[in-house]
C-alpha cells in the first residue's frame, strides 16, 4: 500500500456530555446533518490509536500547560477489532497552533507504520509529495526520541454536515478506554483496556472550518453543553497513575 496524504486545518471545539444529552442532541442531528460514511447503522465504529511521548511526557505537559505551539503524534486505525500487520492505519500529526487545529496524516500498513513512528525506518514506498511529512515524523522521533505511550480506544458516533454546513463535523465518542502496557496495536491487549472516565460520560466534539453555524450554538445552549478542555490521552494518563509530576520535576532539576 503506498501512502497518501492528507491535510486539515480546523476550529474544535469539545464538551463532556451524558449518555442522556449524547442521545438527545444526536437525534435531532439526523435531522440536520449526514451520517457518517464509516458509521455501523448507527452505532458507530471503533477507533484505536497509539500514541508516541517522550521520556519527558513532553505532549502531555504542552497540553497540560496550555502551549500555544503544541503537536503529538500517534497512529490511528479505524473500525477493526483485531488489527494485523496489514491493517490499515494512519500516522497522524495533530498540531494546535493558538486556536487553530491542524492534522496532517498519510496512509500505511499498521507495520510499516510502526516501524517509522518507532525506529524512523520507512519500509514502504513513499511518494514524492509525502516525503516532506516523512521527514517531520522521523525528526520528531529522532530528536525527541519518542516511545510508545499509550493505547486509547473508543466507539465513535459522528455526523457530517451538509452542502448548507460544509466543513461542519460533530462527534460523540463513548466507551472511552486505554491502556499503558502491551503498546501494540496488533495485539490482543484491549482486553487489558480499562475506562479512564465513566461511561455514562460521552466526549462531544464540534469541528468547523470558520465558525459554529448558529443553530448548532442554539442546540447546545438548549442542551446545557458546556466548554471542557477535555484530551483523551492526557486523561488516560492521569488514570493510569502514571508518575507524571516526578517526570516533569526530573526535568525542571
């Protein structure tokens, strides 16, 4: 499989809501809005990721210390339980600058991908006009000398907007779980995932290319949706008792 690129530059804008509010705003989002094209009748799909830190947790204190500047890296599958060195998965560099969210990603097997998140080997072809994002990910993980960190999975509900709303996205993820051992996506450790929140708690997010379009505001307000700086991979750090403030102590010294 060769890799492709891709590239989005968005507002995101999250929420922590319940399984109650998830199910009531969602309901009349049908009404507004697509559904996703990789949603299961309904239900949504199941999204795995893997994400890569220094020895420093450096991504987690730039999030946790609200850095205007801030990007993490992490390989991504979508919607298989069982993933093989074949599967595909992306590799993502998601990049906040001030209020500004951008991803850049591309597309490889799950063991090529590995391989050049981890050991910066590229095992695959790579096309010319991917070589320039390449080259970041082998920087990051060579200067920073980035391991694997965490894995956190969840269900994802999602809705696209229409031609009236285009660049409009709306998410819900549910079933938030994680784990901080057995860091391989091809292995049968999710059965080690534990949930780093409640579950009757859902992470809403609201992604735009240019403003929230106001019925979405209305939707929200009527629903008592509030602002969260709500991150799945900071928060499943936290519960998974990670020795993260003696880690950032040891750097400080």
């Amino acid at each position: 499989m060769s890799a492709t690129i891709k590239q989005f530059n968005r507002y995101e804008l999250k929420y922590l809501v319940t399984v109650e509010q998830k199910q009531k705003i969602s309901t009349i989002l049908t009404d507004y809005m697509l559904p996703d094209r990789q949603g299961d009748n309904g239900e949504g799909y199941l999204i795995t990721s893997l994400y890569y830190d220094s020895a420093n947790y450096k991504s987690y204190w730039d999030k946790i210390e609200g850095h205007r500047f801030r990007r993490k890296l992490r390989i991504r599958v979508y919607g298989e339980n069982v993933v093989t060195e074949s599967s595909p998965a992306f590799i993502e560099i998601k990049q906040r600058v001030n209020k500004t969210l951008q991803k850049r990603r591309l597309i490889m097997p799950y063991q090529a991908a590995e391989m050049l998140c981890s050991q910066g080997l590229v095992t695959t072809e790579i096309k010319a006009d991917d070589q320039p994002l390449v080259d970041e990910i082998q920087y990051l993980t060579n200067t920073l000398q980035l391991l694997p960190t965490c894995v956190v999975a969840y269900q994802r509900l999602a809705f696209a907007g229409t031609e009236y709303d285009p660049g409009l996205r709306i998410t819900f993820d549910m079933h938030l779980k994680s784990r901080v051992q057995d860091l391989s996506l091809c292995s049968l450790g999710h059965t080690a995932n534990r949930y780093f929140a409640p579950p009757q708690w859902v992470v809403m997010e609201v992604k735009v290319n240019d403003r929230v379009p106001y019925w979405v505001t209305q939707l929200l307000g009527k629903h008592g949706c509030v602002l969260r700086r709500v991150g799945k991979y900071c928060t499943a750090l936290e519960e998974a008792k990670i020795p993260l403030y003696q880690q950032r102590t040891l750097e400080i010294d």
